[in-house]
C-alpha cells in the first residue's frame, strides 16, 4: 500500500515537472518566433504580443516590457474575477514568455520578406500555444480579459478573442500600414490552424466515452475541473452481463490532455474512448445556424 502512494505521488511530481517543461518550452518557441519572424516585420497578429509590436513601434519601449505591463494586471484581475481554477493556468505563462521575449531579442530574423514572416510567425506560434496547452498552460494576456468578457459580458469566448484580436490588427492598420494588417490576419490564421493540427489533427472538438468503475468520481471531477458537462449512457458488459454507466463528454481542443490526465488521476483502469467531432453544436461549442 505504501509503495502504491510513493508511486502514486511520483506520478504526480512527474506530471507536475512535464507540464511545467511543456509551459517553458511553448512559451520560448512563442518568444523565439515573436523576435525571429513578427516583430521585426510589423506583424501584429493579436494578443498583449501584438500590443507591445504597436506600442515599440509609436514609443519605442521594449515589447517585453509592455507584456508585463499588460499581463501583471490582467492576471491579478483574472484572479479575483475568474477565480484560481482560471488564473494559476496562465501563472507561469504570463510571467515567463515575456522574459523569454526579453531573452530572444538579439536574434537576427532570417527573412525581411513580411509575407514569409507571416506564414512561419504563425507557425512558431501555433506549435508554441499548442505544446502550452499540452502542458495545461496558457500564456495570459488578453485571453484571460476574453474569459472575463464571457463571464461578465455573456459574450461567447471565441467572439471575445475574435474581437479583441480584431482590435489589435485593425489598430495596426493605422500605427503600421493596412498591408500589415494583412499580413497579421495571415499570420493568426495560420497560427488557428496549426494549433488545430498539433492538438486534435484538425479536428477543433474530440467527444470521449470513459467506462470505469468511478464514474462517480470522474463524474465529479469533470464538472469541477474541467467545467464541462456530461451525459450518463445505460449499458451493459458484453461479457459479465453487468450494467454500466458510460460518461460521455465533448471536450474543445484545449482540454483534451486535461481529461486524460483527470482519468488516469481517479481511474488506471477505465476504458476510454475518444474520437475526432466534425462539428459539436449546443451550450459551450457552435450555435445552431439561425433559420
């Protein structure tokens, strides 16, 4: 029993050291294609990394500086409005990535060409964001602001990011030039992309079926942790003739490594089923098209 709890809390370190690596890691392939690809470009494809391109280029301050001013507040903001469940997830991201930026600055870019700059910018960034996400991270900044909008402003999360990104490019347009503006939209929709691939092979949703003797626990533990609904299915064992519960929950992208993690938390043993959704409608995902 007692060499069942070391192993048990090895596990845990173990994780807990793998997420932390996966966080520093992202967030520096983030830094090193913000300093390689985007910011000597003028590309400013979104987020508090595209705000500091647009106040260097009118103030000349130091990008890695205007991201921790940005971050530091919206953090403590996210923090009492949003909660810790919300906040410690972007800790580390938002204290970190600026620093690596800070660090990655003398890097020489390997292209003048913005259209190049553009598409391997959002490429550096997608495989950033998406080994961040693995990690159960995220880099803060105006991601946390758009979940604030979704609590308090009852706006869709993906409306918020779009519209906050929006503002960000569209600012560039004025600060920059329209053709950046451009560029940047090309960037952050390659970045989308790339994200989608590494996460889920283009697949935005995956829907799991997890059969366990827990599914109390697990039950628990998704509508806790992850905040994500569920639905309980009747079976019955093909072999034991024994009835069953099967919960079935439809995860984004970003939760997908977190609701592994959860089963194996609560349950080694609990057969898990996930497949690639093509598009999941309701509560939480897509609207229904409006007739």
């Amino acid at each position: 029993m007692l060499a069942s709890i070391f192993n048990k809390n090895e596990n845990k370190v173990y994780q807990y050291i793998w997420n932390i690596a996966q966080i520093l890691v992202g967030s520096f392939i983030l830094a090193a294609s913000f300093n390689l690809f985007l910011a000597p470009s003028g590309i400013a494809s979104g987020g508090v990394s595209g705000l500091s391109i647009l106040i260097n280029r009118l103030f000349g301050l130091e990008p890695a500086i205007t991201q921790w001013i940005f971050n530091i507040p919206l953090f403590l903001l996210a923090l009492w409005l949003l909660g810790k469940q919300f906040a410690v997830k972007a800790l580390l991201g938002s204290f970190i990535f600026p620093l690596f930026v800070l660090l990655t600055s003398t890097f020489n870019p390997p292209t003048d060409n913005p259209l190049l700059a553009a598409l391997y910018g959002g490429i550096g960034v997608g495989v950033g964001l998406a080994v961040v996400f693995r990690g159960g991270g995220s880099t803060g900044g105006l991601d946390l602001l758009a979940q604030i909008l979704n609590r308090y402003a009852n706006l869709k999360y993906n409306y918020a990011v779009a519209l906050l990104d929006g503002f960000v490019i569209i600012t560039a347009a004025f600060v920059i030039s329209p053709e950046n503006s451009l560029y940047a939209l090309i960037s952050l929709f390659v970045t989308s992309k790339v994200i989608d691939f590494i996460q889920n092979g283009m697949q935005l949703s995956k829907v799991a079926f997890i059969i366990s003797e827990h599914t109390a626990e697990l039950e628990a533990a998704i509508l806790k942790d992850l905040n994500r609904g569920l639905t309980k299915l009747d079976a019955t064992g093909g072999y034991t003739g024994e009835a069953k519960n099967i919960l079935m929950v439809v995860v984004p992208q970003s939760d997908v490594t977190k609701l592994k993690q959860t089963v194996a938390r609560l349950d080694r043993k609990a057969f898990v089923i996930i497949s690639d959704t093509t598009e999941v409608l309701g509560e939480g995902f897509k609207s229904y098209p409006s007739k």
